[in-house]
C-alpha cells in the first residue's frame, strides 16, 4: 500500500487555497533554518525499518525488477517511466503556484499539455525539446518555503526515506497524483508497473551504492537529507532518478565523478579489490545524512 490512495484531492484544494497568499513571502529569523532542524534521533528504530525496507527489495522488488527488465528493451523502461511522472502534472503544477513560481506553473502547464499529445499521453518528451523544463517540484517542498521545518529524519515502511513535513506533503502530492484515476476505476496493478518499473531503472544505481558504502544506512539518510534540503533551496541537486525513480522505496544519487584533470596518468591506482575511488565505474556512494520518499 501506498500513500498514492490514501487522501481525496478535495483537501489538496484547501491546501492551495492557503497557500497562493503565502507562496514566496516566508522569511526565517536570523542565524534560523529549518532545513538544519530536525536530525535522526530515531535512528534505532529507523534502522529496524530500514533493514525491513532492504528484506522486501531484495526479496520482492529486485527479483521483479530484474524479471521485467528481462522482457522489456531499455527505451520501453524509460517510456514508462515518463508516462507516470507526466500523470505527476497537477503536484508539480499547485506546488510551483503554491510557492508563487508562475514561471514554473506555467512550465508545467506547457509540459503537460505538449507531452499529453504530441508525447502520445507523455511516453516521450518533445517538451524537453522545446526548451519546456520540468520544475521538479511538490507538496514537501513547499511547505518548506513557507517556513515550515522538515522535522526528524523518518524511515517509513515500504516508503523509505521521508521526514514529518515530506509525509504530509506526500499526501497532497498523492491525492493530486492523475494515476489515482486508475484505481478509482478499478484498473488493478498500475501503481505496482510503476514501482517495479522504477526499481529496474535504478537497478545499477542501487547496486552501486550498496557496494560503496561503508554505511548504507548513513549513505541513504545523508544523500536524502542533503537532496531535499537542496531542493527545498531550489539549488541544484542532482536527479535521485529517472522519472518517479523509487519514491515508494529510495531516493539515491550518483555524484559526478571527478574530472580526468584532477588525476596524473600513469598514477598508481589505489588497493584495494574494486575499481578506484576516482573511477567512474566504481559509481559514487551518496553522501550527506538521512534518505527513502513516498510520491
């Protein structure tokens, strides 16, 4: 079970309604972020959900997604991928006018409508095309701008990496969500196509970061944590993955890998068993503190 059903969209109504006259007016007292607030101090419990978490993706999900990957070429994936985050619109859009970015509602309006139609129902992108961004934005973040602290790093069964704030954002973003469509008309299986379909884009990622962690635990939190709070800023931070990649479980990024110039050749590699810390095939750990986040 997902977040993805458990609100009406009429309450994500309310929630626009407060937050088109607060959108871009937060300010925060002096030497206060409520980005740095919050911390882990669950941190024994969050590693018994998330060792739960790690039993059902190797036992479930990964076996599934290997299984689909088998059937299914590269270019189908990704399609399927685009077609859930185009169903994604209406959050990215509210979110955008929430934070009085009209700039990027308006964006996301153009995104939708090109894609829907000419992407043939978003399975492609010809938006990104035209110049037509993506916002990357949603409920949690919002919130966020308004001032509104993130609150204590949580692993949530099933759904991973996410903290009170995320939580609450994720059931607006959930409720907005055109996939509900789906289940409210008793199409069974859809919300399930897009989990597995996103665990097998994130299979190499994953498989990555596992092997270079010294901590996966840490290594996901402090790659979460680092990546919300960057988005929360709206810096840069790198995409955890292709479109809706693993909300219901993780959030996981590849660092760049260090520039060629940055090491003399003929250099002696590092020890060790595997590729060398500056090798692109070795894949980068996240770093940062707290990470799984529910759509």
């Amino acid at each position: 079970m997902t977040l993805r059903t458990s609100r009406r969209p009429a309450a994500a109504a309310l929630l626009l309604a407060l937050a088109l006259p607060l959108g871009g007016c937060v300010t925060y007292p002096p030497g206060w972020d409520p980005e740095t607030q919050g911390g882990d101090p669950y941190q024994g419990a969050n590693r018994v959900v998330f060792g739960f978490n790690e039993g059902v993706d190797r036992l479930v999900l990964a076996p599934l997604a290997r299984g689909w990957t088998a059937i299914t070429f590269e270019a189908m994936r990704a399609s399927v991928g685009r077609f859930f985050d185009n169903l994604s619109f209406p959050s990215r859009f509210v979110a955008s006018l929430g934070q009085g970015q009209l700039g990027g509602a308006g964006r996301e309006a153009g995104r939708f409508a090109t894609n829907t139609t000419v992407g043939v129902l978003g399975l492609f992108d010809p938006a990104a095309r035209l110049g037509l961004e993506p916002t990357n934005e949603d409920f949690g973040q919002m919130l966020g701008a308004w001032g509104i602290p993130a609150g204590p790093y949580w692993c949530v069964p099933l759904l991973g990496p996410s903290s009170p704030r995320d939580l609450v954002g994720g059931v607006f973003d959930a409720a907005l969500d055109l996939g509900l469509a789906f289940s409210i008309v008793g199409i069974p299986g859809v919300g399930f196509l897009e989990i597995v379909n996103a665990r097998a884009l994130a299979e190499d990622r994953i498989r990555r970061a596992r092997e270079a962690a010294l901590d996966y635990y840490v290594a996901v939190r402090d790659a979460h944590v680092e990546r919300r709070r960057a988005l929360v800023r709206n810096r840069d931070a790198p995409d955890a993955l292709d479109p809706g990649a693993l909300d219901a479980l993780y959030e996981i990024e590849e660092e760049d890998a260090e520039p060629a110039e940055a090491h003399e050749e003929g250099a002696p590699a590092p020890a060790g068993d595997g590729p060398a810390p500056g090798d692109p095939a070795a894949g980068a750990p996240p770093q940062g503190a707290p990470t799984p986040a529910a759509r």
